[in-house]
C-alpha cells in the first residue's frame, strides 16, 4: 500500500467519525450527565454556616465574635432557631443560659445589652429543690417573712425568672444542712429585695416557672 492510499484511508475514516451522529449523542450525553451530576451534589449540600461556642459560656457572660467559632451544618427547617454567620450583633451579645463547647448559638440564648443588667447571687431556699431545677432553668424566688407573733406571712414572689447558673454541692459553707444551694442569676435591681429577705431570714422558696411537657 502507497503512502498516498494509506494518507487517504485515514482521511476518510476521520471524516467519518467527524461526521457519525453516534459519536455526537455520545458527546451531548457525556457532558449532560456532568452537568447533572454537579448540579445534584449542589441542590443536595444545603449546609448553612452558623455559629457555635468556642469554649463553655454561662449566663451574663459578654459574648463576642472572638468567642465563638463558624461550623458549617444542615438545619433544614431549624436554621431560623439559630444564629447565622453575618447576624451576630457587632456589640456581641449576653448569655442567658449555660452553652457548652462547641454547641451551636441559639437564637434563644441571646440577651441584648440594653436593660440587661445581671449578676449571680446563691441563695439556700428551704424545702427543696424540684427535679426541675437544673443549669439554665427558670425560676421565680418566692419569700415569707416572719412575724411579730412568730407565725409567717403569706409567700410572694420578689424575684420573676431568674436563671439557674449551677446548683452549689452541700458541703460548700453557703450551704447550710437540710437545705440546698444553687447560684441564681438576677437582675441587680432586685439584689437589694433578695439580700433584705436573707437577712432578715425570711423562709425562700426556689418555684420553677415552666415545666417540660410530657408527651
């Protein structure tokens, strides 16, 4: 065979692959199936960026961007419950309740700075504590006086919704016997009314203000 046939055999066999339909569809499928492909794994990875606790926080700490850390999670429906990249406050934020490490931010746990003025105060309330009342429960501190005659008054609340920071062991020398100890966070302008009713040794009762429903 001449070199000159040889030239024009492959000129012809490439003319026609050029010009075979088959190779073409084969082509279209090829990137259609790229494409589609791609295009799945980006509708399927929905993932948002949220933020999350660097190292444990408790209620009043002062929260800024330097505390916390960006993880990249799949919510769904539950992202509105949580605090996004971009939507942390420049000013930061205040606890509300304990968040441990690594736990995403709750849109619940953000207190503003304005008119939250809080500070821990322990307090032994007589009685008991209900099962209840754990780290970062609500409660109210319910007080009753004692009495020129002896007797004690009726019970009223002197504290609404303070935050349960930790219940303090027994043998702490807060704690007296027969009693329990735990450290509540308050608002200052109510320290004075709660130190008054210590003092005077007023009988204090710890009232959780929100039970958990059972199902």
């Amino acid at each position: 065979m001449s070199r000159r046939s040889g030239r024009t055999q492959s000129q012809a066999r490439a003319r026609a692959l050029a010009l075979d339909p088959r190779l073409a569809i084969g082509i279209v499928l090829v990137v259609a199936s790229i494409v589609g492909v791609v295009s799945l794994v980006a509708t399927a990875d929905d993932s948002i960026e949220v933020y999350a606790a660097a190292s444990p926080l408790t209620p009043g700490d002062r929260v800024m961007s330097s505390d916390l850390v960006v993880r990249s999670v799949k919510l769904n429906e539950s992202s509105e419950f949580y605090i996004a990249r971009g939507e942390l406050p420049a000013e930061g934020f205040i606890a509300t309740r304990p968040i441990g490490a690594g736990e995403l931010i709750p849109t619940s746990s953000l207190g503003s700075h304005e008119g939250l003025s809080l500070t821990a105060v322990v307090v032994s309330p007589q009685g008991g504590l209900a099962e209840t009342v754990a780290s970062g429960a609500s409660v109210d501190v319910w007080a009753s006086a004692e009495g020129d005659d002896g007797a004690y008054g009726p019970p009223g609340v002197i504290i609404s919704s303070a935050v349960v920071v930790r219940l303090v062991e027994n043998d702490s020398l807060v704690s007296s016997a027969g009693s329990s100890a735990l450290e509540l966070l308050v608002p200052r302008s109510r320290v004075a009314r709660l130190l008054e009713a210590m003092a005077n040794g007023d009988v204090l009762s710890v009232i959780p203000t929100n039970l958990p429903a059972k199902g």
